[in-house]
C-alpha cells in the first residue's frame, strides 16, 4: 500500500480504499495513518476463501472513474503511475480494462486488470463470483480481451510477488484443491463470458468509450 501512495503524482486525485476482514489485524491497520488526503479504512468479515468475494466488495465502495485493485503482495514500482495511467485511458477511449507489467506474465495475461467505472456498470461486477480465486483473471482477460477492450500498458510495473511462494506443492496443500476446483469452475463459466464478450462489443460498436474524467480510485482488498 505505501508503495502505490508513495509513487503517486496526484494524491489529490485519488481515492484509497483498505478493506480489512475482521479476524485479520484489525487494531495494526487502523493505527496506520499513510499520507493521503483520501484514505478510507472499511472492516468487514471474511467473505470467502479466495478475494474475489471481497474484491468486489471493496470496488463497489469505490467512487472513481478508473479501479487499481491491490492486494497486500502488490509493489509498485513506477513513479507517477497514476498520471501515466490516466494519460493511457483518455488515449484509448475504446479500451475499458488496462494492465501493467507484473514481473511474471506481464503481457500475457492481465493478473491485475484495472477496470474504468464504464467496465464495471457494462460487466456488472469486477470478477466473477466464481471462480472466487484461481483464474479470476483470466475470466477477466478472456472477457476484455475477446472484446478488443483490453490495453497493455507495459509504461507501468506493479510487481505482484507472489513467486515468494516457490513451492507450489506447499500452496496446493495449504489450498486444499482449490486450485482444481476453481478451474472447474471457470471451465462452466464459457457461456457467461461469451455472451458478455458480444455485449462489450455491441457496446464498443456504438460508439461507446471509458467516458473518464480523470479520476482515480485505489483500491485495496485484505
């Protein structure tokens, strides 16, 4: 969290949402007072195994035009990625998500999509309530990107450090077969997202855009 605030330019022109389950550290996080003139604590309860549940909580609340979900495993290391970003999207009216480089996938895959508020009141929601975790992303991607409203932004890293956890045997157990059946999951979701790719593109046909007025939200699921 202090990695977004500290690299952004315009701190007035964002939003900073922190979302905390109430079993989590509840007393530490609200001690922590970052320097930002918009920073919001929300406590709530531990929805699900998996952020999506809460993640979608957590954007709901937001107020802005643009969504920079982040997770507490999220570096960023751009200064001024805020105001590069914001550049990027009045550029590409016709692009409704947008992803950085995340020191994996990078163009790949979006692993951290930033949707615009247009994305959101088209899809409905951010991520899909199922799968709640595994593969979230890329019901994300399949979507934007089957509707040519995806956007590569390779001007901005948000480094996901997630290769802190190298042995994927040890994930599977702590996950139980989450892994497993999150994919089975996303595997019936293939009509959905089929449905909502020509639905994105009827929309982009006609003449649709982001209709953003430079504002920023951040957001933060714990």
């Amino acid at each position: 969290l202090e990695s977004a605030i500290n690299t952004m330019q315009d701190k007035k022109n964002t939003e900073v949402l922190l979302r905390i389950d109430r079993d989590d550290k509840v007393q530490e996080y609200l001690e922590y007072r970052p320097k930002h003139p918009n920073f919001r604590v929300v406590i709530g309860k531990r929805l699900a195994i998996g952020g999506s549940p809460t993640m979608n909580e957590v954007v709901r609340m937001c107020i802005g035009d643009v969504i920079v979900p982040m997770s507490d495993d999220f570096q960023f290391i751009t200064t001024s990625w805020d105001s590069i970003l914001l550049e990027v999207i009045e550029k590409n009216p016709k692009k409704l998500v947008f992803y950085t480089q995340d020191g994996h996938l990078d163009e790949k895959l979006a692993s951290n999509p930033i949707p615009t508020r247009k994305w959101l009141d088209l899809i409905g929601k951010f991520l899909p309530e199922k799968p709640t975790h595994f593969f979230a992303d890329q019901w994300v991607d399949y979507v934007a990107r089957g509707s040519e409203a995806l956007l590569y932004v390779p001007e901005i890293m948000i480094k996901h450090n997630k290769n802190q956890v190298k042995d994927k045997l040890w994930m599977e157990v702590r996950m139980g077969n989450k892994i497993l059946s999150d994919e089975a999951e996303y595997d019936t979701t293939l009509e959905e997202r089929d449905a909502l790719i020509k639905k994105v593109t009827s929309y982009l046909s006609n003449n649709g855009s982001a209709c953003c007025n430079a504002r920023g939200c951040s957001c933060k699921g714990s």
